[in-house]
C-alpha cells in the first residue's frame, strides 16, 4: 500500500495521485520524488562519485563479493521475492543482478540523489525508482524483501529507518541489512565516505529487535581479507599523517591483479558461508530481519 505524503491516506490504486485529497509527488530529473525540498541539499554523499562508481563497482571484487552474498542470503530466506525495493539503490549494481536472477518480480530502487538513479535506471529499466528520503518512506505493508546495503551507518537515526523499513514491509516479509563492522576499524576512509558509525553485532541485533524484527541469520563478512583491511587502514592513517592527498574510492581503484586476488579470496569466503557457517569477525555484517506474521 502507498501512504500520501500530505494526508496520509493509504492507497492501493495504480499511479500515485492521492485518491482523498488528489496529491501527487512532483518528478525531479525524471524520478517521482518523495523528499523535503530542505533535504535536497543532504550532504550524506558526494554525488560527483557516482559517474565513477558506476564504471568501477562492475569490475570490483567488493562490490561483486557483497552482491554474490546478498543472493545467496535471498536464495535463503526469501526464495520466490515478489516485490523487492532496495533503499539507498545507488547506481543499481545490486539490482541488476537481482533482476537476473528474479526476472519476473516487482523491484523498486531508491535513493536520495536522483544522479544515482540516473545510472540505476539505465541498468535497470524495467524497475522502477524513486527520490526517497528513508526516514520518510511512503509505504505500508508494500514489500515481501527490503534490502538496506551499506545505507544505516550514513545514517543519524538509524533506529528510525529501521522502523520505517519494519513498517513498509508485508507480515512475512524480510529485510537484509549490511554494515560496516567493529568500532575499532574507524578510520579516514569512514569519515571520507560520510560514515556517522561502524557497528557492533550486539548494536545491530539490539536496534532490529527494538523495532520489531526477529533476527533469522547474523555473520560477519569481510573475515579472511579483515588482515589485508587493517593494514589498508593503517596506510590510510600514515597517508593522512604525511599530508598526502586521500582518495576516497582509492579501494575501488585497485590493481587488477590485486583485484582478482581478493575476489578469490572471498570466493572461499563464499563456500564457507554458503555452507551454513557463520563467520564471527570480519569487516562488514549481513544480517536478516523477519517481521513475523501477526505484526501490522
Ligand atoms: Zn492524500
């Protein structure tokens, strides 16, 4: 169901002009777009990134390890996924592969930079995406899979969004989450990519459970290649120390030897996990939410 911005009717009618009270979201650059106009300016990112990403996260073995990851994940919890939104889509790398393997369901996209959505509509043009702030997420017991990627921790009110992603979810429904992980692996590159925190296991579980989530599977990813990130971090700092200029996708611009080392490396790391194994320490978390049915 969509939920108007300016009664708050609930609605279920194609299209999105509010049948009480005839409202309908303006188009930004061509997406429909559910955001203030003061939080246009949200400085959570830096848009001028996105051109790049886009030619890069094809090609990088991060962005191809967590997607492999988040299959596997769906494949698990979420087998025959009817209507998928992913919030904070970014360029769509992700979405294009789900629509690969899913070629039949309902996926939406959205972000609050329309220059994301942008790319993500041209690699995806048969979803569908949107201008959306995620604290306020016009939606009521819409999705069966919500997947939130590396969002919350750029976020302030992170229990918040969770809230509203627990809203926006039918009874049954799943969300995955990923996250950076352990206080203790901050550095420049989390300040560089608009990072308000990294997470603890206990913090993320605790948050999903106070907004009403039962939590179906938790691990740690990242685990084996978590050596080869503290040394990255380590030269980060060094690299600060000695006034050098630090670029912000300087993990995404690696050699391609060292690229495809690390992508073998997290194909085990793949085995292991696709296995049933949970991985107690690593770089980022994944975890998977439920809304039990009986909640709405
Ligand atoms: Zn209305």
């Amino acid at each position: 169901m969509k939920i108007c911005k300016l009664c708050g009717h609930g609605f279920s009618s194609p299209g999105w002009r509010c049948p009480r009270c005839e409202e309908a979201p303006t188009s930004i650059n061509g997406f429909l777009s559910f955001v203030e106009e003061k939080m246009q300016l949200h400085d959570s990112f830096k848009p001028e990134y996105f051109p790049l990403l886009y030619r890069l996260e094809a090609g990088s073995f991060w962005f191809q390890h967590r997607t492999r990851l988040i299959l596997g994940a769906i494949a698990h919890c979420s087998p025959a996924p009817k209507n998928v939104l992913e919030i904070g889509c970014g360029t769509g790398f992700a979405l294009a592969e789900i629509r690969k393997t899913y070629p039949d369901a309902t996926l939406s996209g959205s972000d609050l930079f329309t220059e994301s959505l942008h790319f993500a509509s041209m690699r995806v043009p048969t979803a569908s995406f949107y201008q959306m702030d995620a604290y306020r997420m016009p939606f009521n017991e819409e999705f069966d899979l919500i997947l939130a990627l590396d969002i919350l921790e750029h976020i302030d009110n992170d229990s918040r969004v969770l809230s509203e992603i627990f809203r926006s979810l039918s009874p049954g429904g799943r969300v995955i989450v990923t996250v950076p992980q352990h206080r203790w692996l901050w550095s420049i590159q989390d300040v560089k990519a608009f990072h308000r925190r990294r997470y603890t296991r206990r913090e993320l579980v605790g948050k999903m459970r106070h907004e009403g989530f039962k939590i179906a599977c938790v691990t740690s990813f990242i685990t084996l290649l978590l050596p080869l990130m503290v040394l990255s971090r380590l030269y980060g700092r060094f690299a600060v120390n000695a006034r050098k200029e630090y670029d912000p996708l300087r993990e995404l611009k690696m050699h391609p030897l060292m690229n495809r080392i690390m992508g073998r490396v997290c194909r085990v790391e793949e085995r292991v996990l696709q296995r049933g194994i949970k991985l107690p320490t690593g770089g980022s978390l994944l975890c998977i939410g439920v809304k039990e049915l009986g909640h709405g």
